[in-house]
C-alpha cells in the first residue's frame, strides 16, 4: 500500500500557502487534511485560487480551530506553516499541543521568521518583538537544506526567499576561506515576494517598467544570511547587501562580489561550485550567467560564477515562490520524513512566463 501522511497548511490563503497547496496536490505521500486561513475559513479553495479548483474540488478553508478535531491517534501529520511573522510560533505551539495530546507523530515546517534563529533574543533584536513561542527553538533545525547534510531535530525553520538564493551563492566561498571576510550581494525580487495584500511596492503602475533599492544594509534578512553562513563553517563574515524590487511578479536574481584571498579564474570557481554541489538535485552550476526564466515557478537554483585574479563573482537565480519558500519547505518535509527530497518537486521551470 502507498503510505500517506496528513498534511495541514497554516496561513494558507497567502501566496506562499498557495503554492503550498499547489505542491501538496501533487505530491505522491502528502494528503491535505486542511488549508487554514482566519480570512478565508468556509471559503472553496477553487474560489481564491482558481488554477488549484480542479485538485481541490468541494474543499474549504479550515478556520484555525476548527480542523484539529480531526486527528485520530496514530496518524501522521506533516504541518506547513506560510503564517506571518510574529504569529506562526503560537500556531506552531498550538499544533504541536494538540498533536501530543493525540499521539500524532508530526513534523513541522515554517515558512516564517519565527524559527529561522536557534535563540529568542536573536529573533527579538531583529523583529523588535517577543517570540512566540522560545521553548521549541531547540526542536528546529535552520537553513536551506542543501547546507545541512544531517538533521536531529523534529522540525525547520526554511530562511527567507532572499536569504535562500544568498547563502547558497556565498556558502561554497565562505567556507572554504576563498574569500575575504566580506561579501556584497545586491539582490532584485519579484513583487510576490511582500505577500498577497496590496502595498505600495506592488502595486502595478508603481512597480511595471520600474527598479529601485530599498532598506539598502538594513534589510533584516541581512543578519539571517550572517549567522547561517557562520552556522554552515563559513566563519564571521560581514554581509553587505543591497535589496531592490524589479518589475516582475516572481524571481529572485542575486549578485555576490568578493574578494579572493588568492588569484582564480573562472574555470577554478566553476569547479569549486559544480563539486560543492554535486549531490544538490535542485542546485545546477550553468556556464555563463544563469537566468530568472530557467527557474522560475520550479525548485531549482541556477548558479553563474566570474573570477578575474582577486575578484570574484557569483550569480543565484531562484523562484521566490518555489525554492525560496514553498519548494525549500517541502525538500525539508520530505527529508524530516525520510523520504525522497525530490518527491513532488521535480517538475522543470515554464519558461514562457
């Protein structure tokens, strides 16, 4: 008999849920058992995400207590978290509870901030708020999974889109002390990326046929992309990054420039990407530079490199969407499950988006 695990979507009426729920429908293990979303509870799936009406045909949103009940002992539960910063973690804990008092074996994915930090105060100096949520820290593991060749913990904690596609180009430099402790990665994202309500930033007329910076060194995955490529072996590194949005809905382009500690050239930080790596099924190192339409709406990242005597260069194009959110959080369920990190996950960018 094929195994199947419950899965239950927390915050699922927002973008991220969205393509939560996309992946779930295709995923050979994974079943919905509930899309939870306060906004969208007693609403058909089909009615707020049409292109998902077929797969969902008759099922509603799920008002936050309203579909535990459901859980029978024994069961098997893989829980997505696409809640918002600030209210995942008492989400989280809520579930976890309910899980316990059942005897459900769970595992836990947050697409959040709340558990990308191992301590409170870390989280708290950056998000200006108490965490929901401390006691579990320990439960989680962080960081993309092509990073973290074993995990112990029950549950992740998946980094932001832009952290994502910026520690898997700095990593490989970092930790093998190719570079000077300093990197500068400018970064352009998609107008997916602030979430489905509307904002200034992505609104249409402001955002079409336009590019400009925001919160340059300031941004607050700054301190994210730091503390993982320290957390990974990449030592104390100053993170210099400059986020822009760019007039398109989904992607993220980074560009890290450094300076190598030794003369290299193209070709030897080619090698050192294609074998750092080789086993990353959703990594691929392209010659020349890689480009947002080759990934876009897959779970692949696409890595360019440059080097010219000192300097250096790398390029990291993922979907914001996909890799950077809901993609990476199902390659971490999958592993947290001992099952293939590939499972639902393998399908090739559009290209024609």
């Amino acid at each position: 008999m094929t195994r199947t695990v419950h899965a239950v979507v927390l915050g699922a009426g927002g973008y991220v849920g969205g393509e939560l729920l996309r992946l779930i429908a295709g995923h050979p293990t994974f079943r919905l058992l509930a899309a939870v979303s306060a906004s969208q509870a007693g609403n058909p799936i089909g009615h707020v995400f049409p292109s998902l009406a077929a797969a969902y045909d008759g099922t509603e949103f799920s008002a936050p207590d309203g579909w535990i009940e459901h859980l029978q002992q024994g069961d098997e539960l893989a829980v997505f978290s696409a809640a918002p910063h600030g209210a995942s973690a008492a989400l989280v804990a809520t579930t976890l509870a309910a899980a316990e008092a059942r005897g459900v074996t769970v595992h836990i994915v947050d697409s959040s901030a709340d558990f990308r930090y191992t301590t409170a105060s870390d989280y708290e100096a950056v998000y200006q708020g108490a965490h929901g949520a401390p006691k579990l820290l320990d439960q989680f593991a962080q960081g993309v999974p092509e990073h973290n060749a074993s995990c112990d913990r029950p549950h992740a904690g998946h980094p932001g889109c832009f952290a994502t596609a910026a520690l898997l180009a700095a990593v490989p430099l970092c930790r093998h002390g190719l570079a000077e402790p300093a990197v500068y990665i400018s970064g352009i994202t998609g107008s997916t990326g602030s979430g489905r309500l509307p904002q200034p930033g992505t609104h249409h007329p402001e955002r079409h046929s336009n590019l400009y910076a925001y919160k340059p060194l300031a941004h607050r995955h700054t301190p994210e992309i730091s503390s993982q490529i320290a957390a990974t072996g990449g030592g104390d590194v100053t993170v210099n990054f400059v986020p822009h949005s760019g007039p398109f809905a989904r992607g993220i382009h980074i560009t890290l420039q450094a300076r190598a500690t030794a003369p290299m050239s193209t070709a030897d930080l080619q090698d050192l990407y294609t074998s750092f790596y080789g086993t990353a099924g959703f990594v691929r190192v392209v010659a020349g530079t890689p480009r947002l339409k080759d990934v876009v709406a897959s779970n692949y990242c696409h890595i360019g490199v440059a080097a010219d005597g000192d300097r250096v260069v790398v390029m990291s194009v993922i979907d914001n969407l996909v890799k950077g959110a809901a993609g990476g959080a199902m390659q971490w369920m999958n592993r947290l499950w001992s099952l293939p990190e590939s499972s639902g996950l393998t399908a090739s960018a559009p290209l024609w988006t």
